[in-house]
C-alpha cells in the first residue's frame, strides 16, 4: 500500500497575495495579517507558498534513502523540494482539499509520495495503517494555508461571506457556528482570553449569548459585523486591525484543538524517529512556539534539577539533541516576497 500513486484531481483556480494595504503585515497578529491583503487569480499561483523553505532543506537534509513525513501536506511545497532532493516522502493533512491539491502537484512522484489523510496527532496509528513504524524527519508546519484562509466556503475569513465553520477537517467535529451558538458563556470567554489573548472577551462572549437566543450566528460576516459594533476600531494604528480578528482567531484554535493536537503530536514523535532522524516544527504564534521551546528544551536536557533535590537526576524524557538553541525565523528577502512569513519560526531537534 506504501508508496501507492496518489489519485486526486486538481481543485479550484490559483491565488496569489499582493499587499493592499500598507499596514497589513506591520499591525496584525500571527496568520490574519494575511486577511489584509487580497487576491487575485493567477495561472503560476500556489495554494500556499513554502515558508522558510531553504532553512527546511538545510536542516532536513532530505537526501536519497531518507524516508521523511511532511506532516502538513498544504499545497506540497516543502513536500515537492523534499522528493525533488531524493527522500520518499509520507504527505499527512487532515484536509481534503490539501490531498487533492498536492496529489495533482506531485503526480510525478508516484513510487516516491506516499498521500495519507487524517490529523497529525494520530501519526502512530496513521503510520502504522501503511506498515510504516519509524522515519528519518517530521516536519509540521502548523496553522492554516493561504488557501484555507482565502476559501470564503471555508469559514476562516472575517471579510468574506461564508458559513461559520473553521474546521479543517470537514468530515468531522464542531464547526465555530456549533461552539458560538452553544457553548457556555464562560468557556467562550475563555476560548477568547486564552487562544484569542482578546482583552474584550467577556463583553463579546456575553453578548453573543444574549443575541444567539432571538438568531443564532450561521455566516462569518454576521458574527464579524456583530463584533465589530460591540468592539469599535480604536484611533490610531491598532484601528487598522478589524475588531473580529482575535476571536476569529480563538475559534479557529479551538474548533481545530490545534494546542492539544500539537501537545499529541510532540508527545508522540519521539517514538516514531529514527536515532538520528529530525523533528522540524515551524510555528506562526506564540502560543505554539512556546509549547514547542518548552517541549523541545525539556526533551533535550539529560538531567533535571529542583531545589528540593540534593543532586541533579536523570531526565526519563531525554530524546533529543537541540540544534537550534534559538528559532530560525524568515531572511528580509524571503519576508519581502511572502508576508506570511514574517511571523513564523523554525525550532529542529535530532533523536538521540
Ligand atoms: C501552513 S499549511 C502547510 C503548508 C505546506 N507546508 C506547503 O508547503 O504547502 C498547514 C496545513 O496543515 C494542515 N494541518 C493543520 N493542522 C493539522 C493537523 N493537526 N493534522 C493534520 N493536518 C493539519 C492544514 O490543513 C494545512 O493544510
């Protein structure tokens, strides 16, 4: 079954980003810069353009004989440099449209891609489905893709009418209209505090359970405009950032359970490494990075040390040697040319 040809057709036409407003990337939080600038159809257009793709390279050293998981599939783009530099590759996204998209780009690699669909925090189970126990690199490169983003019928956009739904796995799970309509209201405010760091979270969560019983919110311009008159933009430079963006933002976390799928996932890949092997992860907000820094540092220590001790003992996590002390972020050049870039990090660690 390993190394099957990926069947897939093509989906959609193609987006290219250019910036049209000059405050786009400087003033917006984490991926919704990107909803600042708009698209237009292109024929050379990707789904999604690599971020830091000559670091991955670098780093992933994905030659001949290595058998890697891009654990992100997206458009393909760092899994099209991979294949092309000699390494069979395992492409993993729990999104439809991604297979169908990258399974048309990499076509021509039918012995040496190997497509599989499903979320990276079953990667044991999804890897063992192809009689696959352990590999030479792990990449994710988390969040959502340019494309994702940009699909008006995917619900992820503030400014483009579509229904209010932000999973990206459609085939399953509660989409953000389920959780906006239902939850409680103290665990909106708390989705909106912890994944969205929105300050107005409790006003917003409470009158979004006032208005919810006369008319539930089924489109992301209804809930955005909603927003938008509790919470007015601000004077000055923050005005710029449309008054739904951190919500936007909190829903999407949640919906998707992004944190916890990330905490799975770390815990797990050890286990699937070869010694030796790499774990490269890319993050584009905080609250991943930190959950990254903070695994990848405790699974790197050989001892571990607290003031209640009388010596230091052995760390039972110890997996990994750091190779990056500090994230890798984006050269000016490539930020120049990919605005997506800007706010996202690489951290690497190598199995022992
Ligand atoms: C930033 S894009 C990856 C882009 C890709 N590296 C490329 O070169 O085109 C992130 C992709 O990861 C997928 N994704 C996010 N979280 C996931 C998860 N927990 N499991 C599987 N796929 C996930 C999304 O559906 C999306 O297609």
């Amino acid at each position: 079954m390993l190394f099957n040809e990926a069947k897939f057709v093509a989906v959609g036409n193609g987006t290219t980003w250019r910036e049209s407003h000059p405050d786009c990337s400087a003033s917006l939080p984490h991926e919704y810069r990107e909803q600042c600038m708009e698209s237009e159809n292109s024929t050379n257009t990707p789904y999604h353009q690599p971020v830091l793709l000559n670091e991955v390279m670098k780093y992933m050293i994905p030659n001949e004989g290595k058998l890697i998981v891009d654990a992100t599939l997206g458009g393909g783009g760092h899994t099209e440099a991979m294949l092309n530099a000699g390494a069979r590759v395992i492409g993993v996204d729990q999104d439809e449209q991604a297979h169908e998209f990258a399974g048309k780009r990499l076509g021509q690699y039918p012995s040496s891609f190997t497509p599989l669909k499903g979320n990276f925090s079953h990667l044991p189970e999804l890897l063992a489905s192809i009689g696959v126990d352990k590999v030479d690199g792990i990449l994710i490169d988390i969040g959502v893709s340019s494309w994702q983003l940009d699909e008006a019928d995917r619900g992820f956009s503030f400014g483009k009418e579509g229904p209010l739904d932000m999973r990206m796995d459609r085939s399953q799970g509660d989409t953000a209209a389920d959780l906006v309509n239902h939850l409680p209201e103290e665990e909106l405010r708390t989705i909106f505090y912890e994944y969205g760091e929105e300050r107005a979270g409790s006003k917003i969560a409470r009158r979004i359970v006032e208005r919810r019983q006369d008319k539930p919110f089924t489109t992301t311009t209804d809930l955005a405009d909603f927003i938008s008159v509790i919470k007015p933009r601000p004077k000055g430079p923050t005005g710029k950032i449309h008054p739904a963006t951190r919500v936007f933002q909190a829903l999407r976390i949640a919906v998707n359970d992004e944190l916890g799928a990330l905490r799975t996932f770390l815990d797990n890949a050890p286990k699937l490494l070869n010694p030796g092997g790499r774990l490269l992860v890319i993050t584009f907000h905080s609250l991943e990075d930190r959950i990254v820094k903070q695994f990848f540092r405790h699974a790197s220590e050989s001892h571990i040390d607290r003031k209640e001790w009388p010596e230091p003992r052995e760390n039972p996590d110890y997996q990994y040697q750091m190779i990056t002390r500090r994230p890798i972020t984006a050269s000016e050049e490539e930020v120049q040319g990919n605005k997506r870039s800007r706010s996202a990090k690489l951290r690497v660690v190598e199995k022992r």
